[in-house]
C-alpha cells in the first residue's frame, strides 16, 4: 500500500489491534467525524438521514485512515512476537548444546 503523506497520520495501536491518531492531522480527522456524527444526530435525531450522514462519515474516516497510515496492528503484540521468536531461537540453541 502507497501511503499518501510523507508521514503517517495513523500508526498501530498499544493495545488491541486496528489504528490510532498518532499526529495532529490524524486527531483532526478522528475529532472531525465525532463531530459530524454528534451533530448530524442532534439535528436530525434518531431518523434514515442521521445514520446516513453518519455511515458516510464512518467510511470517509476508514478510507482516511487507510490511506495515510502506515500499518495496521498492536505494538504490544508485536513486542511480544518479538519476545517469543527469541525464546524459541535460544530453546533451539540450547537443545543443540544437549
């Protein structure tokens, strides 16, 4: 994937999996569609048009996102990963030893 600005606007979450606001840009985008969404339920209520604009707003936010992001994931899991694979590479070592 061709990211569409120099820096990512978006970058891995700590915990859980997905995608977090790591730059000012990307909190204005995140701020942006709660915005939107919060408004277009104040104005038009519990109503087809509402869940419209808001659906409309939760897919600009996913493309954005998408685009200007460099990976999705957990840093968490990835230090853990991490840490296994070298268990695992020091276990294999060991057992030659044996």
């Amino acid at each position: 994937m061709r990211r569409l600005t120099e820096k990512p606007w978006f970058g891995k979450r700590h915990f859980g999996w997905g995608l977090q606001p790591i730059t000012a840009e990307g909190w204005i985008v995140t701020l942006l569609f709660i915005m939107i969404a919060l408004s277009s339920l104040h104005y038009f209520g519990d109503t087809e048009i509402s869940t419209g604009i808001t659906l409309t707003a939760v897919a600009a936010l996913l493309i954005i996102a998408y685009f200007t992001s460099d990976e999705m994931g957990s840093v968490v899991y990835d230090r853990l990963k991490a840490k296994y694979k070298r268990c695992k590479a020091s276990d294999k070592r060991r057992q030659k030893n044996i």
